[in-house]
C-alpha cells in the first residue's frame, strides 16, 4: 500500500480517537497544569501565585501526607493480595470443574454490583455492635474490633472488602491460562517435574506478560482508588475519610479540595503530582518487568 | 479469490495450517468469508476508486452519530424547553425532605396565585446539595430561589442578592415583627438581610423520660450544670431490665455539633471576631474539649468511640442526648414507647450562653434574571400559611406558627416541654460568620478530635496541632486572603 | 491427560464453595434484605431470612418514583456509549497495530499516559468546555468522549489482540483488494471476538454504573440514570423517615437488585461467547 494512502487510513482510523485525547486528556492536562500554579475556585478567574500551592501542600496542608500514608498501604496491600488470590482462584477455574461456568460467574459478580448497595451490605457486616462479623466473633469469645468507626482498624477493613473486588483481574488471567500451551506442560510431565515445578517453570513464565500486565493496571487502579473510600462514607452517613483521616485515599483528599471546597489550584496540583508518582512507577515496572517478564517473540 | 484462501496461501511462509484453517473457519462462522467477489458493484467500483473508499467509511461512521442525535431529540425533549413562553420562569433549587409533597403543593398554589409565573424544581437530597448548587454555579446555570442559612451564608454571599430594599420595602406584607426576634437579629445582621428564615434548629439537652424514672433519677431542670449532668449520667449508666447496656448520654462524633457547645460554654470560641485566627489553643477551649472527651474516657457515660447503637437517641438506650437535631423529631416520634422530652443545656464554667442556633432559609441568586418573580416566591415561601404546611423538618421561627403548632395547648406529641425551644434559643448563637468554616472545622480540625475520642492523643495536643494547622490554612487558602472584596 | 488425585479434587471443591459463598454473600444479603419488612431490617440483631417474603417492595419501587424513565435514560447512556467506544476503539487500535505511520509508536505512547491520569484532574476543564457547549443538563458529555476514543485502555487490550493476528493475514487481504475498513470488520475483528466481548462488557459496566458523570452532569430528575436514580432514592427515602438513620434498606436493595439483575444476565449471556473466545484465543498463544 502507498505511504500516502496508509497516513490516510491513519488518520481515518486513529483521528477520533487523537482529537478525543486532544480534547478529554491533552489540553485538559496542559490546563490544570497551569491550574495548580493559580489560586482558582471555578467561579472567579484563575489568579496566578507560583508554587504556593506545591509549598502549601508538601509543608503545611495537614491532610496531604494522612492520605499519601494511606493510598501507599492500599496499594502495598491491596495489589499484591488482589494478583495473587484472582491468579488463584483463576486457577482452580481453569481446572475441569462441575459448574465452572456458574463458579466463574459468581466470583466475577461482586465487582459488578453498585456500590451503594455493596457498601451498605459491608457496613451491615461490620457495624461493631449489631454487624454479623462481630456478632460471630462474639460466640467465640472474642470482642472485635470496631472495624470501619475506629482509625486503626478502618483501613485494614476497607482494604480487606476491596479484595472482594478482583473478578476482572482473575477473568484476564482465566483467559491467559487457557491461551498457554499445553504441550509443553505436558512434556514437562513426561520429563517428571511435578505440579509446583511445572506451575513455577512452565505456566508462570508464560503468563508473565498478563501478570505485568494486571500489576501495572493494579497499581495505577489502587493510587487512583476513591469511590471506595467515598461510598463507604455516604453508607455510614458520615464524612468519607474518618475517621481521623484513617481512610483518606489521595484522590478523595483531592476530590474534597476541588468539588467540595473548590480550591481547584490545590486539587490540580495534587493531580500533578500524583500523576509525577503513576508515571514514575509505571517506568519503574516496565524496566522491572525486563527481569521477569517473558514474551513468546 | 476468497480470502479464506489468500490465508491459505499466506499461511504457506511457516504458519501452521491448523491456525489458519481455524482462522478460515472462524471467518465462515461470523459471515464474511464470501467477502469480496460476487457483491454489488457498487463495491466493485469503489474498491476500484480506492480514494472513494474513506469517504464511504466516514459516512458509516458519522450514521450512527446522526441517528443518535435524532434519536435522542425525539425521545427525550429537555424539560426546560417546553416551558410556557408566556410565563416568566424561575428555578428553585430545592433539598429533599419530608416535606416534599407539602412543598410541590405549596408550588401549584404559588403558580395558581401567580397565573405569570412558573416554578421549575430541581430536588437534590441534602447531601449533596452544596456540591450540585456549587457545580451550578460554575456552570452558570444559577437557580433563582436556593436554600441557604447561617452556617453557608458566607461562603454563598458572593453569590446571594441582597434582599434589604425588598424586605423594607414589603416589611408589613411580610410580617417581620412576627419572626423571633433573635432570629430577626441574625436575618439583618450587619444592617443587611441576604436571606428570609423558615426554620431553624436549636441545640437542646434530650432525655429519655422513662429511663430516667426506671433508675430513679430526678429529671433535668433548668439551672443544671456541667456536673449535674455528669452525675445523673453515672447513674443512667448500666445494664436496664432486657439486659442491655444503656448509656448515660450520646456523644456526637464527626462534627462539631457537641464540642462547639462545650468549648463556648466553658468561655472559649472556635475563631476570632475577624476569623483570622483558631481559638482553640486557649485554656477555656482545651477546658471544654477536656469535659467532651472525659464523658467518654473518664466518666465513662458515653460508649467508646464508633460503638453504641447505631441509630442513637432513637433506639431508647441513652438515657440523654446533648445537643440534637429538630430534624429526628419525627424519627423520634415513630419509635412507640420512646417518651423523651427537652431542657435547656446545663450551663458550664461561663454560664448557659454557648448553644447553637442554624437558620435554614430561602435566598436568591445574584444573577437572578426575575429577581421580583423570585422575591414574591420566596415571600410566599415564608408565609406564615406556608411555614404551617412544610414545618415538619425544623422548629418554627414565627411567633403566630409556634403559636399554631409547637406550642399549641392541643398538641398531644412530644416532647411535652416543647416552650423550652425559646428558652434556649436566648442562649444561643449561631456559628462564626467565616467563609471557610465548614471546610476548616471538618478537614482540619475535626480529625484531631477524632483522635482525641480514640483516646490517642490529650485535648492540649488535639488543640495545639488543630489550632496550628487551622492557622497555617488561614494564612495561606482563606476565602478572605483571595485578594477580592467579599 | 493425567487424573487428578482426589484429595486434590476435594480441595479445589471445597475451596471454590466456600469462595462462592463468601463472594456470594453481599448478593445473597441484597436480594434477602429486598423481601423483608421495614421492621425486620431495622431489627437488632439482624434475621438472615424474611419471615415472609415482601414481593410487594418491588411494586413500591417501580411505582415509587420515576424508574422507567431512569431505566430507560440507563439504556439509551450505556447503548450509545457502547456503540461509540467499540466504533472509534476498534478503528484505533487497528490503526496502532497494522498502519504505519511516523509517529505512531509516540502518538500511541501519549494516549497511554492519559490513563495514568487520575480522572478528577480532567474534569474541571471538561466541565467547562461542556458548559461552554451549552451541554450541561443534557446526555451528551456522558456520549460524545466515549465516540472519540477516549477508553484508551480498550484501545490498548484491542490492540495488543490484534496484534496477535499474523500480519501476513492483514497483507493478503489487502492483495485481494479490501479495503482497511472492510479488513477491519470483516477480518480482524471476528478473529479478535473474545477481545471485543470483554472490552464491550467492561464498557457496559462502567457506563451502566458510572455516577459521577451524571452526577455532575445532569440535573433535571427526566434525565437521571439508575445509579443516580437510586442515590436520590435513598436520600428521598430517608428523608422521608425523617433523618439518615433510618434508610429504607428494603426498599434500596430492591431498586438495587433490579439494577443488578441486566448485569448479571448480561454476563450470563456473553459468558458462553466469553469464555468459548479466551479458549480460542489459545491458538494464538
């Protein structure tokens, strides 16, 4: 095909969707960008201050650093927790089971159901006086802990309902598995290497790639996390965040600044920043992934 | 040729066959493998003018498009269009409560009595109020008539008209000399009047009649103290007949709806007269945020922080509850065998003064283009008729509707001493006039306090880093430091 | 193939029911809380199961507040951006896997970056130019974006799929005469269906769930979605009891599951498709 002709069909093909990047992301971007240099509260125009903001929220703002602390747990915990169990129970459904299709179903279902009702189910569970878990802690003797009304336990509980949600994570991964050669599996077991062994030699490397590739979406995903955090506070009919900043995720600390308090400078500079940090790990990961990453070509 | 076997042939350069032949059949199965020969010529002749091509492709891409626009025109017309152009129309913005078919047919008898006016309602559930009146207003698409009320008043005052030209010019129409006059003196404060009330809340002290006749403790009167309270608490607090735990008292967490009390109470204050400055440094402040935390820590009349019946006063095992809402009057009404009633707050170290009054009102919008329709709306709103019909969510602010409903002799529900409202109301104060106060108290206050009640850090430490970082926010982010003239 | 040893059988079946049953859990509680009473809800501590079932719930919701409308708005959002993210994704991602072009690999690489920005940082502007548009109030921010590509990670799993296909196929069709177009549809996306099923099935889920869009978006009640729908509900609800500690929870999680049921028989139908494409897929490897 002529080079004319292909820029042509290029064009043709891709222009929507760089002109909706144009539109949506690039010069959105380029905006807060210059947003978070300005004192901003979307009804008056834009007043320009420097770095203040930056300075503002690196030395004085006494809710920046609550929320990095917890974004950073989430993710510390909640990714791998998430890779591991949705690889796992992908791998009990790549078995030949009864009622596979049924099983796979079901545990893709909890991440499909709205939050506001999911929500109000956890809160009931872990209300600390009447919640169910509490109540059969009790029968065995012990007292629970207060789960998402105490700042100690808060995060733990929100990180421990989100594992609940791993069912596109596993879906991917069911998909991989069934896309790995079983001819090489089996000659590994003519050659006598046991499960582990073939798990460890033969599967793993070949759904490396997929790995890498839920891992880089999982820690973009749990740094961006926010309607968790924000529905659990509407369910309780509180403040989302409490208490005492315990669940305070770095996007809901920005949503708070920008669409509740309209300080839209200081929410786009905390954009910008958090957007410096997914960078910095996505380039990390893929320069990690050289080491462990293995593509058929 | 076919394209299955151009794969074939491809397939040649070391594919495997059965891929291909996969692929071949995949192709058969979806429809397509007859593709390009034996078709109408008006493919032919375009697949022969290739640059034709694009444009036939742009066309299948744009059809959809069009169909949708088309689509969605005819079956979802936007309310706002088929408006009477005869009428002129103004936009309430109104928030969702009990009381909502009371007010749309306050509204059909507004327009009834206004044949050239129509009244267009947006409901939005209190929760989200402030966030889509916010986003309204960015967006310029300010409703004429919204709720507002001392606690947004300062932060909406850019945005409200000012109503004094209108309320002196229809004063007897209105009838002002009927609103209380506290609340008449927070209407007009500063010589200016932003908004018209229609009801308000007063912070009381709640009890449970029957728990405290159960344990044998005199009823609360109207010169208890601090200490007062505390010891009935104790002897509130323990197991009642059924084997449940009861409390001595609630303890309001998440907010400053108690500690606020507490701090002006004991003589402290949360801002400065100018709001420049957090107070809550001062001995007085850390002396009435020491007496909250030690109901729960010390005194133990209150359940630990986040525990106790979830649904609070309502669920008939705390025996008082300090502070309180006229809005769970009617969830306290719905719970048989729950007899409470009111008295004024027990007065601290510097006396009674120090309970909190919130004006819920009716303002307009700067930008209103029909600011006299909206004006006539909003009196009608506040009409002594109207207040009667939708007061089920606040307490009545006009002598004549208490007159007819709070303090009617025939009033059979509770709570029995319902008079004591403007008793307290003499006391009471609303918050401090700042912008910025609702965002400064919950962001950056209220998370020291509530480590103080996990008991993690002492009322001197939870005041020095709150009061810290409230100024440092001050300084830097205040309303009042954007350099513009509000 | 080797059989599996039974302790192993037992030990993927007792693992798998009492996942299911905990992963089944808040679904089951859902569907229980939407047949019982207000006072059973309410009741401390709590029954698993209705004394008697309250069909009747349902009929309050439907007839409680503007829920045919809502559903209707749901499916009108959720078709047109279905139909746009599969039309303007599919012609990207073909775009970036097969026609060359200079500053493909960069202009690719920028869209990619888009989606490590947090969404709320876009919002503002996007709003703006909305505003600027005249099309606050109406459906078209939550259709338009999804027209022009802006899922880019639908972009990305597209055409990292495409990729598979040998490009030798692409070459000969293109010998035989077809058109990019027709090559597209005709060709690479019947070979790459599983991709498009899952890709369309996460765009219906974000689109039938998303509440943020509308909830900025749209502000007149003919025009609300069902997860707004179902926010106002609740507030109204309570509201209605008088204060927020009295939610209607019956009535909540029958609105609830009803907007659950299309997702969950959705999938059920795309399942078979779903799962029959991933083992195709194998071939691919």
């Amino acid at each position: 095909m002529k080079a004319r002709t292909e820029t042509f069909w290029f064009w043709l093909f891709a222009g929507p969707a760089v002109v909706g990047f144009l539109i949506f992301a690039f010069i959105p971007m380029l905006w807060s960008l210059y947003l978070s240099l300005c004192r901003y509260d979307v009804i008056h125009p834009p007043e320009f201050i420097g770095l203040s903001n930056y300075f503002y929220l690196l030395r004085n703002d006494p809710a920046f650093w609550p929320s990095v602390k917890v974004t950073a747990v989430f993710a510390l915990v909640n990714v791998p927790a998430s890779l591991v169990s949705a690889l796992a129970v992908a791998i009990l459904l790549n078995q030949k089971v009864f009622l596979q299709g049924a099983f796979r179903t079901v545990f893709f279902l909890p991440s499909i159901l709205p939050a506001a009702a999911s929500t109000a189910v956890f809160v009931f569970i872990f209300d600390p006086d009447n919640g169910l878990l509490n109540s059969l802690l009790a029968g065995v003797g012990i007292t629970g802990p207060a789960w998402l009304t105490s700042s100690e336990w808060a995060l733990p509980t929100l990180i421990l309902i989100s594992l609940w949600g791993f069912g596109s994570a596993m879906l991917i991964f069911l998909g991989s598995l069934q896309g790995i050669s079983q001819e090489l599996n089996e000659a590994a077991a003519i050659d006598g290497a046991g499960t582990w062994s073939r798990f460890r030699n033969v599967t793993l490397p070949q759904i490396s790639p997929v790995i890498f590739f839920n891992l880089v979406m999982g820690v973009i995903g749990a740094l961006k996390v926010f309607d968790l955090a924000f529905a659990f506070g509407a369910a309780q009919g509180k403040e989302p965040g409490g208490p005492a900043r315990a669940t305070l995720f770095y996007v809901l600390n920005l949503y708070d600044k920008g669409f509740n308090y309209f300080h839209m400078g200081l929410a786009s500079a905390m954009a910008w920043l958090l957007f410096i940090v997914v960078v910095a790990l996505t380039v990390f990961n893929f320069w990690a992934a050289k080491k462990w990453v293995h593509y058929n070509n | 040729m076919d394209i299955g076997d151009a794969f074939v042939r491809s397939s040649k350069r070391g594919k495997p066959l059965q891929t291909v032949s996969r692929a071949h059949s995949r192709i058969a199965r979806y429809g397509n493998s007859h593709a390009l020969h034996g078709i109408d010529p008006f493919w032919k002749g375009a697949m022969i003018l290739r640059m034709s091509l694009p444009w036939r492709s742009l066309l299948l891409y744009s059809l959809p498009l069009l169909a949708a626009a088309g689509f969605w025109h005819a079956a979802f017309p936007i309310a706002r269009e088929d408006q009477d152009s005869t009428k002129t129309q103004i936009t309430w913005l109104a928030q969702i409560s009990s009381e909502r078919d009371a007010q749309l047919q306050l509204v059909k008898d507004f327009e009834r009595e206004n044949p050239d006016i129509s009244v267009r309602v947006l409901w939005v559930p209190p929760n989200q109020y402030q966030v889509k009146l916010k986003t309204l207003l960015a967006a310029g698409l300010v409703p004429d008539v919204f709720n507002t009320g001392d606690i947004w008043l300062a932060y909406m005052l850019p945005f409200l008209k000012d109503l004094t030209e209108f309320t002196e010019r229809d004063a007897d129409d209105m009838d002002l000399e009927d609103f209380y006059p506290d609340v008449r003196n927070e209407m007009f404060k500063g010589g200016k009047c932003f908004y018209v009330p229609v009801s308000m809340n007063v912070s009381l002290l709640y009890y449970n009649e029957k728990l405290f006749e159960d344990r044998g403790v005199e009823p609360p009167t109207a010169d208890w103290t601090w200490s007062d309270y505390i010891d009935a608490g104790q002897k509130l607090t323990g197991m009642n007949a059924e084997d449940r735990q009861v409390w001595g008292s609630t303890i309001t967490g998440g907010w400053w709806g108690e500690w606020l009390i507490l701090v002006r109470q004991a003589g402290g204050e949360i801002f400065s007269e100018d709001g420049r400055r957090c107070l809550l440094d001062t001995p007085e402040a850390i002396e009435g945020l020491t007496f909250y935390a030690d109901k729960m820590l010390s005194q133990k009349i209150s359940p630990p922080a986040g525990r106790g019946p979830s649904t609070g006063f309502a669920s008939g095992l705390y025996a008082m509850s300090l502070g309180g809402h006229a809005s769970s009057w009617i969830t306290y009404n719905q719970v048989p065998g729950l007899d409470w009633n009111v008295q004024v707050l027990p007065a601290g170290p510097a006396g009674r003064e120090g309970g909190e009054v919130a004006l819920a009102a009716y303002g307009m919008a700067s930008t209103s283009k029909h600011p006299e329709a909206a004006w006539r709306f909003i009196k009608f709103l506040t009409s002594p008729d109207a207040m009667e019909r939708t007061g089920g969510t606040g307490l009545p602010v006009r002598q004549s509707v208490a007159a007819k409903t709070l303090l009617a002799p025939e009033r059979k529900s509770h709570p029995r001493d319902a008079g004591i409202v403007y008793e307290q109301l003499k006391f009471s104060r609303t918050i401090p006039r700042l912008p910025d106060f609702i965002e400064v108290t919950m962001q950056i206050i209220q998370p020291e306090i509530d480590l103080l009640l996990e008991g993690r850090q002492s009322p001197e430490e939870a005041a020095r880093r709150a009061t810290a970082s409230a100024n440092a926010f001050l300084d830097t982010l205040a309303v009042e430091t954007k350099g513009d003239s509000r | 193939m080797h059989r599996r040893h039974p302790i192993a059988t037992l030990f993927i079946y007792l693992t798998l029911v009492v996942g299911a049953m905990v992963m089944l859990f808040p679904l089951a509680w859902m569907v229980l809380t939407s047949l019982k009473t207000f006072p059973e809800v309410l009741q401390d501590p709590p029954a698993f199961l209705p004394t008697e079932v309250q069909w009747t719930n349902y009929g309050e919701v439907f007839t409680g507040f503007k829920f045919h409308r809502f559903l209707l708005n749901s499916m009108f959002v959720t078709a047109m951006s279905l139909g746009g993210t599969i039309l303007s994704c599919c012609t990207a991602a073909y775009a970036f896997a097969f026609l060359r072009f200079r500053y493909r690999s960069l202009i690719f690489g920028l869209l990619l970056s888009s989606m490590m920005l947090p969404g709320q940082v876009t919002v503002i502007p996007m709003f703006k130019l909305f505003v600027t548009l005249g099309w606050v109030d109406t459906f078209l921010p939550l259709v338009i974006p999804s027209w022009l590509g802006t899922n880019v990670f639908a972009i990305f799993l597209l055409r990292q799929f495409f990729l598979t296909i040998p490009f030798s196929y692409i070459e000969a069709a293109r010998l035989d005469g077809a058109s990019e177009w027709r090559i597209l549809w005709s060709l690479v996306v019947p070979m790459s269906w599983p991709i498009v099923v899952t890709v369309s099935l996460f765009t219906f889920l974000g689109s039938w769930n998303d509440l943020f869009g509308p909830l900025i978006y749209l502000h007149s009640e003919e025009l609300y979605t069902l997860p707004i729908g179902l926010l106002y509900f609740i507030s109204q609800s309570s509201a209605m009891q008088g204060g927020a500690g009295n939610t209607p929870w019956h009535l909540v999680m029958a609105l609830a599951t009803v907007m659950v049921l299309p997702i969950i028989a959705i999938f059920f139908l795309v399942q078979k498709q779903f799962i029959a494409g991933l083992a195709q897929g194998g071939a691919k490897g």
